[in-house]
C-alpha cells in the first residue's frame, strides 16, 4: 500500500482530524466537517480511513532483530494504579547502558510507540515504553478504542505510574543510572511533567510537539531539554518561545526546533502527517542528545 503524505490532503482536513484525534470532537462531527472534501469519488469515511495510523508502515526495526532483546514488564506504582506494563527493550551487547523512556501519544502503548523503543535498543539505549491504559485493560489494539480508554484513566494517577515507571527503569539492573525521556503529544507533554517531578534524577527530556509545563515549575527541571514542534502545529509551536525563555532563565540546557511545513505528529510514520524530512532530522537530533547528556 502506498503511503499518502500530508500534502495529499488540504490543511483543513488535517487540522480538523487532529481536532478529532485529541478529542475536541466527535467521529461523526469530523465526518460532517470532512463531507465538503469528499469529491471526485472520496466519501468521509474514506477520508477518516486514509487518515488513520496504518501499522504496516511502523516497523523499522523487526520484533526478532538481533541487536536488541525485547519483553514486556510489569512495574509497581501504589501512588498510581497499581502497576503499569509496558516494553522493554534491551541492546544485544552486554553491560549497562543508558536507559530512556518511551511515553506515548493519547492512544496508548501502539505499535508505532513499541518501534520507537526498538530504534532506541538499536542504539544502544535502555528503553521502557509503558502503557498508560494498563489499569483499563492495556492497549486494545486500535487507536480509536484506545483513544476513548484514555479518556477513563484517571490523569493524576496516570502521572503517577510514568513517575513508577521512570524510576523503575533508572534503577533498573541494567541500566546505568543515567535516565532520559521521550515523547510524543500526551506523552511530550509528559517528559516535560517528568522533567519537573524528578528532577536531578532525569538528565535528558526530548519532547515532541508537547505542552510545556507551568512557568513557575520550570526552575524545578534539571534535564538538559530538546523540543521538537511542527510549524503548522500552529498552538504548540506558539507556545516554544515562551518555554524557551523560561528555561534561559532558569539556566537549564536545552534547544528546540520548529520543522518548517510539518504537523502535530510529524514523526509518527504511520500516518499522512509523518514528514520523512522532519522526522529524520529529528530523530538524528535525538539520539545525539541522548548521546551527550547520558553517555558523559
């Protein structure tokens, strides 16, 4: 199957699926708004249909390569849920190696979220990438279900199990002590909230087009940061220069960049809005904040 790029679709549409996707409307709002676009053929449900992640295109690293060693765990968290389960990816060299994790978008712990951790155990790192939606049964395998469970999870205890699992993971047997953190939407948001929460015990944040946190916290934030933000993610990229400032004033080390003519969810791959270009130039970024801040 060919993958469709953003630029196969108005802007509009874009704009109005992710309006969807975060939930700010309904199915049946987006493909009232979509109808207008349904020419030449096209009906809204074929729309919402090239819309949606296709998995197919996620795998760039295998289940089975043998750089890496994959398993699911399981992490006590009694400030939050319970437990929450997660991926856990370990390289194929043996010894300690520096651990991040992997927190995902409003859906879930997907396939796209599992792949990411497998780049990550490709170069070497530690990674967990834990399942938000554990207490309500994990991720159900469809974005769309996964993203009503969401909604039913309640956030301050969800918080609380990221915190569970990013302590778990720094003080994991195999991991170095030297914890970093990545995310995408919700869960950029969420490496900017763990920046806060656990301080000097997190010494590296790359959050992908997420909310930054509360200006008065940011003095609280000892990892070194790296934003990342599409141009056309019109609210979140507004909110950078403002983060930015923040963290200048705090003297906390960071950069960030805005992808020209990329949107929310650029690097995810397995939709129209992934921007090979972005996502790339981004990840290279990534790993080499990773590389500076957890390897010295």
């Amino acid at each position: 199957m060919e993958r469709m790029k953003a630029s196969d679709f108005p802007q509009e549409l874009l704009e109005l699926f992710h309006e969807y996707v975060h939930g700010d409307i309904s199915r049946r709002d987006f493909l009232d708004g979509a109808q207008k676009f349904a020419v030449g053929g096209l009906t809204a449900a074929g729309l919402f249909e090239a819309l949606r992640p296709n998995y197919a295109f996620a795998q760039q690293v295998a289940k089975d390569d043998k750089r890496i060693k994959a398993e699911y765990a399981t992490v006590p968290s009694p400030q939050g849920n319970g437990s929450i389960k997660g991926y856990l990816v370990h390289p194929a060299s043996a010894g300690k190696h520096p651990a991040v994790l992997v927190i995902h978008e409003n859906r879930g712990l997907n396939p796209y979220v599992e792949d990411v951790a497998r780049r990550l155990g490709t170069a070497n790192f530690l990674a967990f990438a834990p399942d938000g939606l554990t207490s309500v049964g994990g991720y159900p395998g469809d974005d769309e279900q996964g993203g009503k469970l969401f909604g039913q999870v309640d956030r301050a205890k969800m918080t609380e199990d990221f915190v569970a699992a990013a302590n778990w993971l720094r003080t994991h047997a195999d991991s170095t002590g030297r914890l970093g953190a990545v995310g995408f939407c919700f869960g950029g948001g969420m490496v900017n909230t763990l920046a806060v929460r656990l301080g000097a015990d997190l010494r590296a944040g790359v959050p992908f087009y997420g909310g930054a946190p509360a200006d008065a916290d940011v003095p609280k934030i000892k990892a070194a940061i790296l934003a990342n933000h599409g141009e056309l993610d019109a609210r979140l990229a507004a909110g950078w220069p403002a983060y930015d400032a923040a963290l200048t004033a705090a003297k906390v080390p960071h950069e960030g960049y805005i992808y020209p003519k990329a949107n929310h969810g650029f690097h995810n791959d397995t939709t129209p809005r992934y921007d090979e270009a972005a996502a790339k130039l981004a990840w290279e970024r990534t790993l080499g904040w990773f590389n500076k801040y957890l390897r010295a």
